[in-house]
C-alpha cells in the first residue's frame, strides 16, 4: 500500500478514536449507537480507498511489466 494509503488510513483511524473519547469525556452528548454507526461508515471507507489503492498499485505494475518487456525487445 502507498504512504499515501497509510497516511489516510492512520489519520481515519485517529478520527474515529477521538470521536470515541469525546464520547466518553462529554458522556451523553454522543449516543453510542451514532458512533458504532460512524465506525462502520468509516471501515467502509477505507476498505474502499484499500482496493481503489490496490487496483491502482496493479495497473502501475501491469503498465511497468509492459515497457520492461518492450525495452528488452529491442
């Protein structure tokens, strides 16, 4: 996965548990049902930015195989 993916991801991640503590810290002004919501909108998420990431990781390594294999035609 690309730095990029991580730095998201990571940054994703960090949200989702600030948002849990502001949960417990204000304890009522967030209903822990909204956050589990939030939570699984938010692995939705990055499960689709994971495989965008990856399609786009396997079209660069089939466009890179492809001028390889021209350059050692020649």
């Amino acid at each position: 996965m690309s730095d990029v993916a991580v730095s998201v991801g990571s940054h994703l991640v960090w949200i989702v548990q600030l948002l849990m503590i502001a949960e417990r810290t204000l304890s009522g002004l967030f209903r822990p049902e909204k956050i589990e919501e939030m939570e699984g909108e938010l692995a939705k998420v990055i499960e689709d930015f994971d495989r965008a990431v990856n399609v786009e990781t396997l079209r660069i390594a089939k466009e890179t195989s492809k001028q390889m294999l021209s350059s050692n035609r020649r």
